[in-house]
C-alpha cells in the first residue's frame, strides 16, 4: 500500500468519482481506476460500491478513509519538518460558505504570497460536516461556528458575526419568532450550525417553523426573500456582499443568538509548519464585524 495510492483513494472519496478525482489531481481517469483496482487486490477487500451514477465508500473504504486521511497528514508534517520546519505539502482548511466569501480571500492571497510551497486546498462545507472531516482527518482544519468543547480540538477565534433575519422588504418589524411563524425558511441542509441557531431561535419562542427549503447559495436565498417566498438567516458581513440586499428588512435576533464567533479549529497534537504559518497569519488580521441597517422595533 502506497501513499500515492491513498492520495488517489482519498480524492476519489471526498469526490464521488473517479473522473473529479482525476481533474483533481491532474492525472487520467484511467490511471486512477488502475491504481484502485491495484489497491483493492492488495488489500482483498471492496473499497467503493456504486449507487445513482457515483461512486459510495463500502464499510472497509470508510476505515480506510480514516486511516489514509492520518497517514496523509503524518506524511506531510514530516515532509514539512525535515525541511527545517517550514511549510510545505498540502492544507486542506474547510470553510464555512459564507467565511469562504466574505473573510478568507485576502488570508488566502497573502498565505499563498508567503508560502508558495503550499498546496493549500479550500472545501466548503456546512459546520457538521466540516467537523466530521476534522475528527476524521480528512481536512487539517476548519472554520467554524465556535467555539467549540470537543474533546481533542483546539482553536483560535477568526472573527465575531451578527446574525440576522431578512424578510421582504414591506414585513412588519419582527420581536420573536412568533411573528414569522409558519413562513417558508430558506436555509442551508442539516449540519448548518446557523439552520441549528434559527431552530433554536423558534423553539424558544414556542413558534411553528415553517417549511425548510434547503438551497446552497446565499443570493438564492437573498432572491427568494425579496421575492416574498419566506425568510432566511445569514450574517450581516454576507448580506451586505449582496447586491438586492436593499430590497430586504433585516431584522437581529433576540440575544444570544445574534452573536456568533467564527473559530478556526484543529485536532490537538497536529499543529503542524503548515497550519502555525495560517494561524500567525490569522492572528495578525483578527475582522471586525460589518455593519447594517436594523429594522426598527
């Protein structure tokens, strides 16, 4: 079993397809498939099975994935360290969306102008999944809503958000949930830690929740809202990056679940060149929050 093999194994997992996985790492298709089939002959075990036209990991694939996720990140800490600590290899760092957009292109630009040696690799994600491949091994670290108390995690904090509630434009100002009770939401799919808030918010005030219509897109959503299909949560640093956005009431929620910390976190022990060098960076650069226009009560 080599590395070069689990590095294939691993894209193809975290692809669904041997094709992605391929583009991926600028290889052929055909050499990928070779190479797994090799791997599976060594191990005499089936790593993939194929369900609805992509390629799904089968009982041992998923043990192999944790163990390969480990071995890959050994494997380029050593790489780094022997090059007298400097970074190098791959990061892979997940990402919130709406981090991705708004607070990460420029740590981005001036981490690949510090340390083009770096094959940094960005996937975004809701908050649940990003904490799977975490503790999984699959990524070297994530930003998240935090902070969080899992056990074998540590973090530092990236920057403060105000969450906030839109409406259409001519809706009454919103006090609880109560007022929006029953409208349509717009939202990200489950692990969402904001779809996770919004819940909250409307089972603390005894609210019915309306229909959960799950799109992966921030303006979608922003669309739907002034369109006058239902309600959405986001924070005020993503709606103000939104053209319409003046189509839109806004409104913050109760205490405390307006506020929320973006925290970038890792496994304990795995604080590698590669990810000190991004937590230097990030500390040098701590975001305010942006500002907007509240509704009035």
């Amino acid at each position: 079993m080599e590395l070069s093999q689990l590095r294939i194994f691993q894209a193809v997992a975290e692809t669904g397809s041997v094709t992605r996985a391929a583009e991926q790492l600028h290889r052929v298709p055909s050499n990928l498939s070779t190479r797994l089939r090799q791997l599976e002959e060594q191990l005499g075990v089936e790593l993939f099975r194929r369900e609805r036209q992509r390629l799904q990991l089968s009982p041992a694939g998923k043990v192999l994935l944790d163990y390969a996720g480990r071995l890959l990140a050994l494997h380029d800490e050593a790489f780094a360290a022997v090059q007298g600590g400097q970074p190098a290899g791959n990061f892979v760092l997940g990402t919130m969306y709406s981090t991705a957009a708004i607070h990460l292109p420029a740590l981005l630009a001036r981490y690949h102008r510090a340390y083009p040696a770096v094959n940094l690799q960005v996937q975004a994600a809701p908050s649940g999944e990003l904490l799977e491949g975490l503790l999984s091994g699959r990524l070297d670290a994530a930003l998240v809503d935090g902070p969080l108390s899992l056990a074998g995690l540590d973090g530092v904090p990236l920057c403060d958000e105000t969450l906030v509630l839109i409406t259409e434009a001519d809706h009454p100002p919103v006090r609880s949930a109560r007022d929006v009770a029953g409208r349509a939401v717009f939202t990200f799919r489950q692990g969402c830690s904001y779809r996770m808030r919004l819940e909250a918010w409307y089972a603390h005030d005894h609210a019915a929740m309306g229909r959960v219509m799950e799109i992966e897109s921030y303006p979608s959503m922003l669309a739907c809202v002034i369109g006058g299909a239902g309600v959405a949560l986001m924070s005020q640093s993503m709606l103000e990056s939104l053209p319409g956005r003046e189509s839109v009431a806004v409104h913050r929620l109760q205490s405390p679940l307006d506020e929320a910390t973006t925290w970038l976190m890792w496994r304990k022990g795995m604080l590698g060149a590669n990810l000190s060098a991004w937590v230097a960076l990030q500390q040098e650069d701590r975001l305010e929050p942006v500002q907007c226009r509240m509704v009035s009560a």
